[in-house]
C-alpha cells in the first residue's frame, strides 16, 4: 500500500518542472532587471566619467587650432599607423576634449597641450553591461535587443490581461499585502507606459540593428553591411593608403562654426589619416532636433563636400538618427535626464514587483518555492550591490578592467546561491547592509584619493549622491519584514 504521506512521482515531476519554469522566469526577468539598473545608471554616464577623472581639464570651448594641434600630437606618437582619429569636444555635461585613436585617448587642455591618458574603467564596465551584457558584441546586441522586445510583450500582454487598468488608474491600497504590491506594479505600469514602451522598442532597434543589417548584407549585398547602413549613414570614400600629409583640422571646424552658427560640433572624426584616402567628418548636434546629430564631411584640403542627411534627409533617416538619444536621454539637459531616472527606477520597481507577486501567490495557494523566492530577492538587491563591489574594486585599481567583469557576475551568482538558502527577506536585509557598507567604503576611498577635487564641479554631485543613496537603502531597510498577506475575491484561488 502506497504512503499516503509520500507525493507521487508524476507531482513531484511537475513541481520540479514548474520550478524549473520559475527558473527562467527568473533568469529572464533578472537579465531585463539588470537592464533597467545599469540603464538608469547610463543616463549619467558622462558625469560618471567625470567623477572617476576629476582632475582632468575642463572647458566650455576649445579652439580651432587648439584642438588641431593636439590631435596631430597623440597622432605622431602613434607607434602604428592609426585608422581613426577622433576629437571629441567640450560639452554642457561633459566639459573636455579628448583626442582619440584606434588605441589609446588623451586628454588635451585649452592650449592644445596633451595632458593626461583618459580612462574610465567603471563607467566602461557599467556602458558594456547595458550594452552586450558583457557578451561578445553581435550576441550581446542580439540578446539585449531581443530582451527588449520581450518587455514590449510584457507592456503589451500586461494592458490588455487588466480591462480596468485605466478606470483603476488612481487605485491604491494600502497596508493591503500583497495587494498593496499589485496596485503599485499595475499604477507604476500604467503612468510610465509610453517612457516605457518608446526605451524598450529604442533598446530593441539598437539591439537587432546589426544582426539585421547582416542578415540583410547576407541576403543581397554580397555580405556588405556598410552597404546596407550606407543610405542612411553615408559610405565612406574608397581606402587609398599611400601615405600623405595628414589632413587639415582646423579649416573644417572654422568652416561649421561661421557656415553653421546652429550647428554645435560634438566630435570630429579623421578617417584614414596620413594616407591619399584621408577625409574628415563633423558630427554636428542641432540642439532643437531629437537626432544626435549630421556628419558633415570635409577632404583632406579641409574643404566641405556635403552633409550626410540625417538633419534634412529622407524621413526614415531623421527617425532612425534620433532613436539613440530617445533611448538614453541625451536631449533636453539635466531636466530630461533626471526625469529619465525616475522613470528608470520605476522600471526597476515594476520588474522587481513583478515576480513578487507570482511568488506570494503561489504562497498562498500552498505551493510556495521559498529557494526562488529568495534567489530572485537576491538578484533584485544583489545587482545593486555587486555594481557597487565593482566600483568599489575599480577605485582600489586592484584588477585589471576585465576582471570588474568577473567580480560582477561571480558575486552576483554567490548572493543568488546564498539568497536562495537563507531567504527572500534575510537576503534583502543582508544585502542592503552590504551595500551600504561597500557605499560608505566606495567614498571614504574616493576622499582619499582624490582629495580636494572631492569638492569640484566633476568630484561632488556623484559624491552626494552616493551618500544620499546610502540614507535611501537605510530607510529601505527598515521595512524588510514580512507584510500579512491580505485577501481580495479579484485574487483569491479558484475553488
């Protein structure tokens, strides 16, 4: 006779398939979790590399002939011939010019002088993370976009499964349990919808972008890929690379400045330099358009051939040119991008209240699974936290660049195990208290080294910011434990 007691093999199988399934719900919603901290972060990618540099000139404009004189310094202590070499300029939330080659970046002063070699580790790590997950790139764009596309489908599905999502638009309970986590998911849902939708399908098109234009070279431009972007980007002219006197800098940058006194010069970029084939862009920004900018190309004698056409082109080109900054809010000032983390952080609560209502349903109905549960507590307090061990590691310049890659996803990994024994509640309490310490760690090590530049334009908002964030988790902190669950007959188990 069969113990009553012991399930059945044919439930235990289920449940283990459930769990399972659980599993890649978590994986997935994890890896669009990670997404949404690290795009948050990215938005102020340019006051982040101010901040891990804050000793390196700063200016609201340079020179024509400042700028040319040192680009032509990093390019003559080129020890191989470089293919590229790039001027970025002066910018509001970015105030330096770095001279750029296929290999190394300095940064230059108002004079022209080359001051310091640039390097942003952190800020780098934090960019590839958001990027390619730290994947190699064709994968890591794939992957990314097509996790995009995967939270337009939740965005969509998640519309039309409430028929009274906009009649309950202004509901709330709370002290309700796990209601109370309901109406904030499905009210967060509603409110930040289009920001939501418009990061996602922007995330997407940047993701799939290269894997389509492969698959379309593929497919009729004989494997070209640059043939495929050519209509939309401009082609570069035919390589010639006998060697030459490099190509005039200066010209081109006086010619935008007096012909297109609405224009603001962003980067100049050589291609080719030293060789016959040699020719120069301008990416010039238009402050009142979303695009990012227009390539206005110049040869080597520094005279204009043309604009490429994003700015007063085709449609499509104009559309596609503005995606980017739509995507990480590179329009409208510190206004947009402070308005961009609120939405981002709202993002993050929407994903991370997703999953916690599956879980305390299923506890509910008697079928908990307390190792996921806490697995994904893990993840959603652990991501903060393993960002910070790796900040914290980066300002001890104690490993190489790529191995903040490592300590990312092998801490991350360790808190998941370690969140999946001790619980969804003891691990956010575990975890906040390690973040706050590694904060509190991250900025006492930033004072000591970098001293009074602490108290500069580039040093103190991030500064203050690290602090602020650490009184926020504090006050997390005080409310980890458990709420008494609550029972409403919209979600109460079918008899």
């Amino acid at each position: 006779m069969q113990d009553s007691g012991k399930p059945k093999k044919s439930a235990l199988r289920i449940m283990r398939s459930l769990e399972a399934h659980s599993l890649i719900a978590i994986i997935f919603g994890g890896l669009i979790y990670i997404l949404a901290v690290t795009g948050t972060l990215s938005v102020f990618n340019h006051e982040l590399q101010r901040w891990e540099q804050p000793y390196a000139p700063e200016m609201q404009n340079i020179s024509p002939e400042a700028a040319e004189r040192a680009a032509y310094n990093v390019f003559q202590s080129e020890e191989v011939p470089t293919t590229h070499l790039y001027i970025s300029f002066p910018r509001p939330d970015l105030p330096r010019t770095v001279i750029t080659t296929d290999t190394q970046a300095f940064f230059a002063d108002q004079n022209g002088a080359i001051v310091a070699e640039e390097a942003f580790p952190w800020t780098q790590f934090l960019l590839d993370l958001h990027y390619y997950l730290h994947l190699p790139q064709t994968l890591g764009l794939t992957v990314v976009g097509a996790l995009g596309i995967m939270l337009i489908a939740l965005s969509i599905s998640g519309v039309l499964a409430h028929p009274r999502i906009f009649r309950d638009a202004f509901t709330f309970r709370r002290g309700a349990g796990r209601l109370t986590t309901v109406d904030l998911h499905n009210r967060l849902s509603v409110w930040t919808l289009p920001f939501h939708f418009s990061n996602a399908l922007t995330g997407s098109i940047l993701g799939v972008a290269s894997v389509l234009a492969f698959v379309i070279a593929t497919a009729g431009f004989d494997g070209d890929t640059e043939a495929v972007f050519s209509p939309i980007f401009g082609s570069e002219p035919a390589a010639n690379e006998a060697p030459s006197d490099i190509a005039k800098i200066a010209k081109p940058i006086e010619h935008i400045e007096e012909t297109f006194p609405d224009v603001d010069p962003t980067f100049f970029i050589m291609h080719d330099p030293g060789t016959l084939g040699q020719n120069s862009q301008i990416v010039g920004e238009h402050g009142d358009r979303l695009i990012f900018g227009d390539y206005y190309t110049y040869n080597a004698a520094g005279e204009y051939q043309g604009n490429i056409g994003i700015s007063d082109g085709t449609i499509g080109q104009q559309i596609i040119g503005s995606v980017y900054n739509v995507h990480f809010g590179n329009w409208g000032g510190l206004p947009v991008k402070l308005a961009y983390m609120l939405f981002g952080v709202g993002l993050c609560v929407i994903v991370a209240s997703g999953l916690k209502i599956y879980f305390t349903k299923r506890r509910e109905k008697g079928n908990p699974v307390p190792r996921l549960e806490g697995a994904w507590s893990a993840i959603i307090w652990g991501t903060p936290t393993a960002l910070a061990l790796t900040l914290f590691v980066a300002l001890l310049d104690v490993v190489p660049n790529w191995g903040l890659v490592a300590v990312f996803w092998l801490s991350l990994v360790a808190m998941m195990i370690y969140g999946s024994r001790i619980g969804q509640s003891a691990a956010k309490q575990c975890l906040i208290t390690v973040s706050c310490v590694l904060l509190l760690g991250i900025i006492t090590t930033y004072v000591v080294r970098h001293q009074e530049a602490v108290m500069s334009f580039a040093g103190l908002p991030i500064t203050i910011s690290l602090a602020t964030l650490i009184v926020v988790l504090l006050l997390l902190k005080r409310t980890g434990g458990q709420t008494p669950v609550k029972t409403d007959p919209e979600f109460a188990p079918a008899e």
